[in-house]
C-alpha cells in the first residue's frame, strides 16, 4: 500500500515537472529577443555610423569584434 | 526520487536550451537589404520627414520637408523598408519555430529601433503623439 502511496506520489511529482518544461518554452523569451534585435538593429544601422553619427548598442556580447574596430575610430568623428 | 532528480536534471537541460534565434537565409536577406536601405534614409529620419512608429515600423509623418520631386522616392524607400521590417519579424518567428512570437518580437524591436535612435530622430510614444529625441 505504502509502495503505491510513493508510486503515486513520484507520478504527480514527475507530472509537474514535465509541465513546467513546456511552460518554459512557450513562453516568450523577451531578454533573449531584445539581444538579438540589438544585435541586428547595430548591423543594420552600422552604415549610419560609418557615415560619423549615431552611438553604438553596447550591451553585447563580447566577441562582438566591430566594436572594437568603431572604439578605435578618433573622436572627432564622433558628434 | 532518481525519477524526479531526472527530470528536474531534463527541465534544467531544455531550460538552457531554449535560446532566441535569429538566423535563417531569409532573414540574412532582409539585414543585407534594410542595411543597404538605411543610408538613403538618414537625411529624412534626420530632418523628421521619417518617424520610428510605436509597432516597429517606419512612416513619412512631414512630407512637407521633402521637395516635392523627392517624395515619390522617400514614399518608395518607407514602403520597402515597411515590408522588409515586418517580413524581419515574422522570419525571426519561423526561425524560432514559433510564428505566434510574431508581435511579440515586433514589439520588442519597436522599443530597441527607439532606443537605440540617434538624437533629433523622431519617434512615436505609446500613446500615439511623436516625440523628438
């Protein structure tokens, strides 16, 4: 009896945790996203830059190596 | 209790598994197009002829700061900028496996295409009215 009790018990457990896998992925990873959308708005907007303009997104990651490249630009160039 | 350990070991594995892409060969196409597009776009966004919309978008809110030879040409570049935008969002969606991201993700870059804006850029606030950076 006891055995069935703890069988039971593992099932609901086991349940749960299934349940909060997939909860995880369905839901929308907004911290992830706003990563990616920075790193394709800096891409796409890198000609504006070149052209001696707007300043960089800086929260990236930082094998990032255009970063580097835009740090070492002089100043002046820079508004 | 080696089941549960298991599972929680599984949740933990797809939980670090679950990451945002971003690259398909479509989407690769439109970063290459509205990056190419975006030189011809500055001088309008500059002079606030062109504004950040609030749903990620971009839209000719002063015409009367184009010439008007010029506005056939900027109405152009907005529309395809328009359609590479939001074929950006929906590929990134499908790139993820998850089209129902769709407006999620345009709501995301809506705020980033702001935040990102350089000062004098227009903008448009939550609740409609535009606003100079």
């Amino acid at each position: 009896m006891t055995n069935r009790n703890s069988n039971l018990v593992l099932l609901v457990a086991a349940g749960f945790v299934v349940t909060a896998c997939v909860t995880i992925n369905i839901y929308f990873p907004a911290a992830a996203a706003e990563k990616v959308a920075d790193k394709i708005i800096d891409e796409v907007w890198q000609a504006d830059d070149e052209a001696g303009g707007r300043e960089q997104p800086r929260e990236k990651s930082g094998n990032d190596t255009r970063n580097n490249k835009i740090d070492n630009k002089p100043d002046e160039v820079r508004p | 209790m080696t089941l549960i350990s298991l599972g929680f070991f599984l949740c933990i594995s797809l939980a670090s598994a679950v990451d945002f892409k971003a690259s398909s060969p479509a989407v690769t196409q439109l970063r290459q197009n509205m990056k190419q597009r975006h030189s011809q776009l500055i001088p309008f966004y500059d002079s606030g002829a062109v504004g950040l919309t609030r749903d990620g978008l971009i839209v000719l809110r002063d015409s009367n700061t184009v010439p008007l030879s010029g506005r056939q040409s900027v109405n152009i570049l907005v529309t395809a900028e328009n359609q590479d935008r939001n074929a950006l969002y929906r590929e990134i969606a499908l790139a993820n496996n998850h089209p129902e991201w769709e407006s999620d993700i345009r709501s995301t870059f809506a705020q980033r295409w702001i935040k990102w804006a350089r000062p004098g850029w227009w903008y448009q606030q939550e609740n409609g009215s535009w606003q100079k950076k």
